[in-house]
C-alpha cells in the first residue's frame, strides 16, 4: 500500500491532525525504521496537520490526534508502519466523516491523563 501524494486541489485537507514530534513520537531513536518525515508529508496531503511537542503519552508513540470538525479528537498511538499511515491517509481523505476503519481501531486509545483526572476526581475524599 503506498502512501498518497497530495491531492490537486485538497492541499490542506479538511480534517485537523496534531502529529506528535516530541521526545519519543517521530524520532529515530525510538523508531528507527520509520521514515517519519514521510509520514507527516502524507498526512498532510489529505489533512491540516500542525506537528506538536509531546502530548504526554509516549508509551503510545507515534501519537496522531484526529480532530474532524465536529468538537471530537480521537487519539491514535503507534502509527508506525506505512499501512497504519496509509489507512488513517484513507480515512482523513473522507475528511475522517466515516467509521473509524477497522484497522484503525486497535490504534485507538483513550488518553490515559484524561482517565487519570476522572478518577482522581471520582476518588478524592471531601475536604
Ligand atoms: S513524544 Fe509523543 S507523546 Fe510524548
């Protein structure tokens, strides 16, 4: 599955994507066998994608955030492979209005600080 070019006409996309580069997402230390330069460039052919510092889930890196329009972001940790690049590419070029693709689906994680607050919240004693 190659990874697409951008399309005419659709430069910028539709769909807003936060593409973590920070001390874990991105880098060739981590993940060597990633060309991640690649990945951003693919991603940008079919989304506005901003590239951010770490986003605080590293055990999940490479982390995308997938903000469709419609008040949602869906976190995706290990992207890390042309395949899992490409089908999120996919998904994005249908402005990310669909399903989420199943292969897509074990991608998707809840953002552990997010859980953590709540239960935090839920456990705290009353003062
Ligand atoms: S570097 Fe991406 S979550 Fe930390």
């Amino acid at each position: 599955m190659s990874l697409p070019q951008a399309l005419p006409g659709r430069e910028g996309g539709f769909a807003r994507v936060l593409v973590c580069r920070g001390c874990c997402c991105g880098t060739e230390h981590k993940h060597p066998d990633v060309d991640h330069d690649a990945q951003v460039e693919a991603l940008r052919a079919v989304a506005r994608v901003r590239v951010v510092d770490c986003v605080d889930e590293c055990a999940q890196s490479n982390v995308v955030i997938v903000r469709p329009g419609d008040g949602r972001s869906i976190w995706f940790g290990r992207i890390l492979d042309e395949t899992s690049t490409a089908a999120l590419c996919e998904w994005l070029a249908d402005r990310a209005a669909t399903d989420i693709p199943d292969l897509l689906a074990g991608h998707r994680f809840e953002r552990a600080s997010v859980a953590e607050a709540a239960t935090t919240v839920f456990l705290r004693r009353p003062t």
